[in-house]
C-alpha cells in the first residue's frame, strides 16, 4: 500500500519538538503495517519554505526515509474542475494536486488534516482514499486488533486533584492558557471526565460545568444573552483510532440534557491543527462560531449549540442529541452477540462490564452502522430505531433508541460491502465477508443494506416481550420482529412512559 502525507504532518513528524502527539502513533502504525510512506515533489517545496530553519534542516536529512514520487499524475477534466471551484492560491493548487495522485489510483491513501481537501474528495468520489490522521487510525485499528498494543481504559469521573497535570498531555494547555497550572490546582476539589490507557497515559480529558442566567459574558462579542448553560471548560481527546472524541461528545450532550440547559458553549483558540480538528469535531455535530472573547493572552472563538433549535431530520448530527416526535418509529432486533459490542451503554446486569472495555472504535462512536436483510429497507434520515434484544418472551428487551442517519442499499459486492462496514461495525471484515454471502433458511441469498445511525439512548428500565405483550405493543409472541417493523406514535409513547426514560430530548 502507498500512503501519500499531506505536508502539515511531514513538518510536524519532523519538529523539534511535539507539536502533534497523534504523528508518533500514525506512523508506527504506518510502519508495523508496511505501508510505503509518499511525498508529493511539490511537498518538498513547501516544506523548504517553512519559517523555522531547524526544521528545515531536520527534514532535509530525512527526506531519503520516504518514497519521494517521481512523476506527477496527468490532469483530468474532473481535476481541472476542481481547480477552479476551490482553488485560489499556490496552495490550494499543491493540495489539489496531491488529490489527484489518489484519484489517479497511482497512490491507496492520502492522510491528511485539511477539511478542505476532504470536501474535494468527496466531490471526486475518492473518500473511502482520503483520511484524517483519526480516520486512518481507526480504519487500522478495527482491521488489526492483534496488531493493537495497548487498550483503552473505560472512561470515569475523577477528583481533579487526583489527575496528574505533569502528563504530557496537558503541555497544549500549559501553552496555550497563562496561568492554566494555577486554575487547575484551583479546581481539585472539582470533577472531571478522564481516559486513560492500560500504561497510564491520558487520553482524553473533559471539563464542564453549569452557568446560570446572572453569568457575566462581558469579555465575550457579542454579549451572550441570559440563559441556562453548560461550559465546556476544558477539552483535549488524543487521536489514537478509538474514537473517544464521539465518546466525550456522547457525555457532553447527555449532561446538557441532564441540566436541561438551553445551550452548550466553548471558547477556543484557532491557532493549531489540534485545536482546528476539535472546531471541525464540533462544527460536525451542530456547534457554529457566534463570537470572541477577550483575553490576556490573545483571542478565542466562541462555538455556541443552540438546544432549542427546531430539528431538520435530513440532518440529524446537527441536532443531535434531540428528535422530534412527528418521525416515524421502527422496532428492529439485535442478536445478544452484538447488542452490548454495538451499544456498550445498553449493557444488561446480567453482563460484565470487564467483557466491554472500550478497545474496539465501534464501542466509543455514536456514529455506527446496523447491517440487515429485512424486506423492509424504505427508512429516511431521522427516523427512529428501537433496538430490540432477541432472548425468547422474558428476555428479550427494548433497550436503546437511535436516528437514522443514511441508508446504503444496492450495494455492488463483496468488497464495496466490507469498505462501507467496516469503520462503524461491529465485525471483523472476515465476519463481513461471511455475512455477505448468508443464506436464508430456505436457501434464498438476499442482498444485505447498510443503515448508518446516531446512538441516542439507553432505556432506564428494559421492557422485556412479556411487558410489551402486556402494554399492547406487541399482538403476542409470534409478532416478535424480524426486521424493520414500524409502530405507531402512541406505542412509541406507550414504551417511554413505561420505561421511565426522560424525554426532555424529544421536541414537541
């Protein structure tokens, strides 16, 4: 396989110190895969322009450790096209053509940090080619878990206090933020979300807190106006392919809903490719820039989330975590198997949360993917799906509500199959390959869909076959489901009541 690196991570692997902790663990794991490292000859280029000298020097001793291309892609009108939508200065130019080796099929990948360059990509129809340094973590740690040293610890609440701040994760702060040793040590007594891995290192660290109406916004233009808030205070996820930015966003939301707050904020500077991906994370699910604030050491931009905002159901990541009532419902179910791998926060008291370490990507993400054959595959974005657990009439159980996001049907074969499973799924491409070719019980081969989904919710209280026998959700045991089988509105609200969930995120 050839991977070409788009030149912002060749600077930054090449540094003469840490500038992005994710670059160390991409390319070793570029290395343990043998996969040839590319350069671009128009990389080249730039990184002889870069401003700071040592580095300079440092790459140009380097350069011989990686596959230097030696010819460049011919243009194509599809190209061309391109250049002219986006392009607008010498940049954009390097950028495209960098795209264009992929395009081209001379190189498999190209990993690289710049949103701009994925939307090219997407209008090209290489996506599944261009990756995030996040991205093609994941993609290589759910294809090679043997090859995965180390896990992911689960995530936990801690005393501040108890946190140590030396760690090297925290040194972007330190940078960053004056006095951020000082505010830190004023907040030990306070509690923060952590993650760590199995040899101690910080993953992920979060920080939030409620603001009340009489809050002072004067530092920050325009004045946020009164209201109920959640601060997210501070916020820092490693990249490493398992993907716990999803799953600090995961507690991020379901704090707000659990405050009932009327928005989520946070105040961030824009002057580093990690604080870029954590805006661009963010922007993804529904946060917009309204302002900034002022401060010693410079100027952050404000992303604010607006929680009362009426749902579009074409595009349920922006409005996540909320649905409106006026969607359609499905019931579909889910072998025991994969029912606490797909939705880890659904576990049964029955089952060993040692079993459900948080090492496999598809556990942290909301973002997931549900493989079916049911006859039924006429779902639309935002539509609801209630996961029903197989077990026979006392236990099998509702246990979790999620959005449509997209449906993929039609797919060609095999291989389109696998790559289109693989980032979000549950099963190896081995298990994807031997699910493609399933047959029924009669003998009949019928073509799998994809129905990518939102992780929503976890039922407090399950409700087994038995109770929705009882409620009338269910005719009796035979009409069980067996693929995707909608109900009406006033089941769905039968289920919430007698589940006892809180349904502040469902808009009237």
């Amino acid at each position: 396989m050839k991977v070409l690196l788009d030149t912002n991570i060749l600077i930054h692997r090449e540094a003469s110190k840490i500038v992005n902790e994710e670059i160390g663990t991409l390319f070793n794991w570029l290395d343990r895969l043998h996969y040839e490292k590319c350069i671009h000859p128009l990389s080249i280029g730039e990184l002889e322009k870069h401003s700071n000298p040592v580095v300079v020097k440092t790459i140009k001793t380097k350069i011989q450790t990686y596959n230097t291309l030696k010819t460049e892609a011919p243009e194509s009108s599809e190209i061309t096209t391109i250049r002219a939508k986006y392009d607008r200065n010498e940049n954009d130019n390097i950028d495209t053509s960098l795209l264009k080796e992929v395009y081209a099929g001379r190189v498999d990948y190209l990993i690289t940090e710049d949103r701009k360059m994925h939307v090219k990509a997407s209008e090209l129809g290489i996506t599944n080619n261009i990756f995030t340094i996040d991205d093609f973590l994941e993609k290589s740690t759910s294809e090679n878990p043997e090859l995965s040293d180390y896990k992911v610890l689960s995530v936990k609440k801690e005393f501040i206090g108890n946190i140590n701040v030396d760690d090297i994760f925290f040194d972007s702060f330190k940078e960053d933020y004056e006095g951020f040793t000082n505010w830190i040590n004023k907040k030990s007594d306070e509690i923060a979300y952590i993650c760590q891995s199995e040899q101690g290192n910080i993953l992920a660290f979060l920080y939030i807190k409620k603001e009340f109406e009489d809050e002072n916004y004067n530092d920050i233009t325009p004045v946020l106006p009164p209201k109920l808030r959640l601060k997210i205070g501070t916020f820092k996820v490693i990249s490493n392919g398992y993907k716990l930015g999803e799953r600090f966003l995961k507690i991020i939301f379901d704090n707000a809903i659990n405050y009932k707050v009327d928005e989520i904020y946070v105040t961030l500077f824009h002057k580093s490719e990690e604080h870029d991906r954590l805006i661009g994370l963010l922007t993804d699910w529904g946060f917009s820039l309204h302002g900034l604030k002022y401060t010693p050491t410079g100027n952050e931009e404000v992303y604010t989330k607006d929680l009362h905002q009426n749902p579009d159901d074409l595009k349920p990541k922006e409005v996540y975590p909320f649905i409106t009532n006026n969607r359609r419902f499905f019931i579909v179910p889910i072998y025991p198997d994969y029912h606490t791998e797909l939705l880890p926060d659904s576990i049964l008291n029955t089952e060993s949360p040692q079993d459900f370490v948080e090492n496999e990507p598809h556990r942290n993400a909301i973002q997931k993917v549900y493989i079916s054959r049911s006859f039924y595959r006429n779902l639309e974005p935002g539509d609801i799906i209630l996961f029903y657990r197989t077990g026979g009439y006392y236990k099998s159980v509702i246990s979790t509500l999620g959005i449509v996001e997209s449906v993929i049907d039609g797919i060609s074969d095999e291989a389109d199959f696998v790559k289109l499973c693989r980032k979000r799924s549950v099963f190896t491409d081995n298990k994807l390959a031997e699910y493609w070719h399933h047959k029924a019980r009669n003998g009949k081969w019928y073509k799998p869909f994809i129905v990518n989904f939102l992780y929503l919710y976890s039922l407090p209280k399950r409700l087994n076959m038995k109770t929705l026998i009882d409620l009338g959700v269910l005719a009796d045991a035979s009409s069980a489901p067996r693929g995707f089988e909608q109900i009406q509105p006033e089941k769905f609200k039968i289920i919430m009541e007698a589940s006892e969930s809180d349904e502040s995120f469902i808009i009237n």
